[in-house]
C-alpha cells in the first residue's frame, strides 16, 4: 500500500493537472504505514 501510495504521488507530481492524484498518494502512505506499525488483532502477543 506504501508503494502504490509512493507511485501514485510521483505520477501526480509529474502530471501538473492531477492534483487529486497527490493527495490519494499521501493517504495511501499514511495509512499503509499505520498498519504497518499498529497490529490488527492482537497479532503481537507475547507468550512467556
């Protein structure tokens, strides 16, 4: 999701006229790399 995010932002800084492009590439990272550091689910127990 990061990259996808990564490539729609270049595309939109390369194209002048998609602007809108920007913006989704920056939501794309940012919540790719939420998930990436929040674990869903509880898939980060600890068992002792």
């Amino acid at each position: 999701m990061v990259v996808l995010g990564l490539i729609l932002l270049i595309i939109g800084l390369l194209v002048s006229s998609a602007k809108i492009l920007v913006t989704i590439g920056l939501i794309l990272i940012v919540v790719g790399l939420v998930l990436n550091f929040v674990p869903i689910g509880g898939s980060s127990r600890r068992v002792f």
